[in-house]
C-alpha cells in the first residue's frame, strides 16, 4: 500500500486546505482552498488570485491579505465614521463663513 505524503511548504510545515501561505516568488498572500496532485508535483488553489502554486513555492505565514475581502462595518463603527465626518464637515462651513465678510 503506497501511502501519499502529506503536503508541506518549502519549509517542511504542514499545510492544508485553509492554510494561510505566502507565495515566494511574488509575496503574494492567501489561504489555501484548494490542494491537488498531478503528474507535475502538488499544487495549492489561492483564494486572493483564484491560482493554483506548486506546494514547495508555498511559505505558512501570519500575515494575512485583505485583497478581495470586504470589511462590514458595526452599527457603532457606522455611528463613528459619521459623527467624525459631520464634525469635519462643519468645521470646513465655520470656515467659510469666518473668511467672508460683510461689507
């Protein structure tokens, strides 16, 4: 019975599917969807460019990409991001009237 080697990046870590892995060649980072065997050698699909990379170009790494993803913002951060806007905003129309005069 062949048993298939568990896949690893170029470092001999351990990688699966939801990994999150930097591409060497490019410092390209993304988590892992996707792991697949060919003729050619182990390939991992990234989620951030939707390619698949040879496992032994993969590095596991902390820093995490945010390319793609969306960040919903809390009913508090809304609440925040309008109040410092208003606040902006009516700094800018005392402005206006402050530098112009009657006359």
């Amino acid at each position: 019975m062949n048993e298939v080697p568990k896949p690893v990046d170029i470092d001999g870590k351990p990688i699966n599917v939801g990994s999150n892995v930097r591409y060497i060649n490019t410092d390209t980072i993304g988590v892992i969807e996707d792991i697949t065997t060919d003729d050619e050698g182990t390939w991992a699909l990234l989620d951030t460019t939707q390619l698949y990379y040879r496992i032994d170009t993969l590095q596991i790494t902390e820093k995490v990409s945010t390319k793609g993803k969306e960040h919903v913002l809390t009913k508090e951060e809304a609440k925040e991001l309008i109040k410092a806007h208003s606040e902006t905003g009516q700094e800018k129309v005392e402005d206006v009237f402050q530098a112009t005069g009657g006359g």
